[in-house]
C-alpha cells in the first residue's frame, strides 16, 4: 500500500506540473474554461460517487458523518480565508489567463515564493487525503489521484507563468512548482502513518476528503466558470464537467471498480 501511495502523490504533485508544462505549450492553454470544468467534474464525482459511499459502508452514523462533511466544509473555509487552502493567491485559472490573472496578484521573487509556498502546504494536504483514500480501498486512491491530477494542472500552468515570469529558463520555474509539488508525497507519507495507525476513522477521513474535494470544486472552480455566456458555451461547459465525472468513473472501473 505504501509504494501504491507514493506512486499516486507522485502522479498528482509532480507529474502534474511536467504535464502542465506540456499543455502550456500546446492549443489546450487557449481553452481554460475547459479544462476547468474538466477538474470540477472529476473533484465532485470523486467526492460524491466514491468516497462518500465508501465511508457511508460503514458502521458510523449517516448523521455522525454529515456532521464531519459539514465541520470539514467549515475547516476548509477557515484554510481559505487564511489564504491556506487557496494556494495563498488567486487559483486555478489556466493558459495565459491563468498568468494574467497571478502576474496581477504576484509580482517578483517575493510573489512567486508565496505562490511556492501555498502550494506546497496544499500539495501536503492533498497527499493526506490521497492517502487516507487508498488506504480505504486502492481504487479510491486511484479516483482521488486522477481527481488532484486533473485539478492541479491547470493550477500548475498559472503557477508555471507566475515563477518563470521575467525568466528566460523555464524550466527552472518547472523544477521550483514540481518541488513544492513534491510535498504530496510527504503528506501522503504522514497520511499513512497517521491514519493508518487510526483505522477505526478511516471513513471520518474519507468523508472529510469528500468536502475538501466539493469545495475546491463548488467554491473555487466553478465560480470562475460563472461568466455570461450563450447557450452553446453553457452546453459545452456542462459537457467537460461530465467528462470530467465520467474519466474518474472510468477510472476506478478499469482497476476493478469498487471493492464491496
């Protein structure tokens, strides 16, 4: 279990940047919208379609467990309200919008260390709940992995943009992100020696995963994706939200679906 974790906060804190690195460079920077819905997609079905589920199999209370989804939902807003949860600045837009909108709220050395640093305390948090779910069932370690992955690389691009602004070697500020994407591994490290030594709670991790993941996903992503638009852009957006759910469905299903 332990090698699977480490392979999977690997995949969701470095891999990540590398493939934002590649998918700034390519047509995919020109449609952030996109690939936002593709990541709110894959955080609520994460959330809602598997880990929930998961903990409600167990012996606690399905009051005693919306009690925690709800206490996890006030946690996060208190992270985000000290800029924790955020990656201490704006998040998430991708492509060059994504450079735009963190250039304006991060301006030298001194801004790209800051955005270092949230991500590094957020990439930690993520390795606890990464952990915390292959420690309930591998294959919800595997939807938590694809839903973090999906949902940093877009963070990642904006990030990339932010560090390597004014620098004519990029792939400095791509070894500067994957370092602090590195933390993941160190907190799903900690995760499985913390939860792991505390089994009987296991679905309260679960479940406060499930919030964290809602959150990011109903108060961060979608906000931004909450612009005027016609008919067409709205039916496509709601498309990339569902391929988004359908990519972590499929995910779990070609490892073997669900253990129970």
């Amino acid at each position: 279990m332990l090698i699977q974790i480490v392979a999977g906060t690997l995949l969701a804190g470095v891999a990540s940047v590398w493939l934002a690195w590649v998918l700034s460079k390519s047509f995919l920077s020109r449609y952030p919208q996109h690939m936002l819905s593709l990541a709110a997609g894959a955080l609520l079905a994460t959330a809602f379609i598997n880990l929930m589920p998961e903990a409600f199999e167990s012996e606690y209370s399905v009051h005693a467990l919306f009690l925690i989804f709800f206490a996890g939902l006030l946690v996060v807003i208190v992270l985000d309200k000290a800029e924790v949860w955020h990656h201490a600045h704006e998040h998430g837009q991708a492509g060059e919008q994504c450079g735009h909108q963190h250039a304006h709220h991060a301006h030298g050395p001194t801004g790209s260390w800051s955005v270092l640093f949230g991500d590094g305390v957020h990439a930690f948090a993520d390795g606890i709940l990464i952990a915390s779910a292959f420690l309930a069932d591998w294959k919800l370690g595997v939807a938590a992995t694809f839903a973090v992955l999906l949902h940093e690389v877009p963070h990642h691009m904006g990030d990339l943009a932010v560090v390597g602004s004014g620098s004519n070697q990029p792939r400095k500020a791509v070894l500067k992100v994957s370092l602090a994407g590195s933390m993941t591994v160190v907190g799903g490290l900690v995760g499985y020696l913390i939860v792991g030594q505390l089994g009987e709670w296991l679905p309260l991790f679960l479940v406060f995963a499930a919030s964290s993941f809602a959150y990011v996903a109903l108060a961060d992503l979608i906000p931004q994706l909450n612009k005027p638009m016609g008919l067409r852009q709205t039916i496509v957006q709601m498309v990339w939200l569902l391929v988004g759910s359908l990519l972590v469905t499929a995910a779990v299903a070609v490892v073997g679906g669900h253990a129970h």
